[in-house]
C-alpha cells in the first residue's frame, strides 16, 4: 500500500513538473461577426499542481476620435472594462490540455461556461461553450438555446 502511495505522488509531481506554463496574462481578441465589434477577453491564470485557478474578464475595444476647439484631434484606442473579473472554477492543466469554467450572471440566473484548449508556446486555443440549465427561458418565454461554441486564441501578454 505504501508503495503505491509513493507512486501516486511521484505521478502527480511529474504530471505537474510538465504541465504547461500558463502562469500570467493572457488576451484573446473576439470579433462580433454581426457589428464587426471588437472584445478582448482577459485571462488572468495561475498554475500550482495542476490546478488552475484566476479571473476572466471582457473589455470592449474601439478607435475613438477626441476633438476640443482650437486643438488637434486625438485618435486612439478606447478600452473599457465589461463587468467584473469572474473567478475560474473547476480549473485543471494536464501537459499542454488546460479545461476551467466560469459561471456568468445573467438575467436568466447563473450559467456556466466551459473552456477547454492547449497551449503551444505563447498561444493558448481555447473553446467557449455555454451551459444551458434545463427549462431556462428567454424573457419572452421561449425555450433558451446555448450560443455556438466560441473558439479563440489568447496571446500571452508582457
């Protein structure tokens, strides 16, 4: 029995000594395919023995043009944060193979969004499916259908 004691934490020291490193921040750049709006998805990620644990957050991205009388326009890149950074749930990192959710608040209550991907270098794709509960409505009353999955890539970030 001790012997297979050691072994398993022998395992679990490999698995984690080999486990990617996604440890930092990470931004995946969404583009709305019906407004051409851009969001930039946040990942804030830490790695400790396989588990995975941080926050995700949106922040909208647009060119914006700012004038005053008498001076010359400003042009540049507005970013406004949307929300609250969620906290990751259920996270995991085998090797390169990374999974989480997150659970987003919405009017219909609480639902659950899953992520599963790789990491290849600095890049890490990633799959977004959103979790339906049974019997959610939308608020004209018609069943609630989940969104396609969303698939991203985020770019680790300095």
């Amino acid at each position: 029995m001790k012997k297979y004691a050691i072994l398993a934490v022998v395992l679990l020291a490999a698995t984690s000594m080999f486990a990617a490193d996604l440890n930092g921040k990470w931004v995946a750049q969404i583009v709305n395919a019906n407004n051409g709006s851009v969001t930039e998805r946040i990942f804030n990620l830490n790695v400790a023995a396989g588990k995975l644990t941080g926050t995700v957050v949106n922040q909208a991205v647009t060119e914006a043009t700012f004038e005053q009388p008498g001076k010359k326009p400003m042009t540049g890149t507005l970013k406004t944060l949307q929300g609250k950074p969620v906290e990751i749930i259920e996270g995991q990192v085998t090797g390169d193979s990374v999974t989480f959710a997150i659970m987003n608040v919405t009017y219909q209550g609480q639902m659950k969004v899953v992520y599963t991907g790789t990491m290849a270098g600095n890049e890490l794709k990633l799959t977004a499916e959103t979790k339906i509960p049974e019997g959610a409505k939308t608020p004209s009353g018609a069943p609630m259908t989940a969104p396609k999955p969303q698939d991203m890539v985020a770019k680790r970030t300095k």
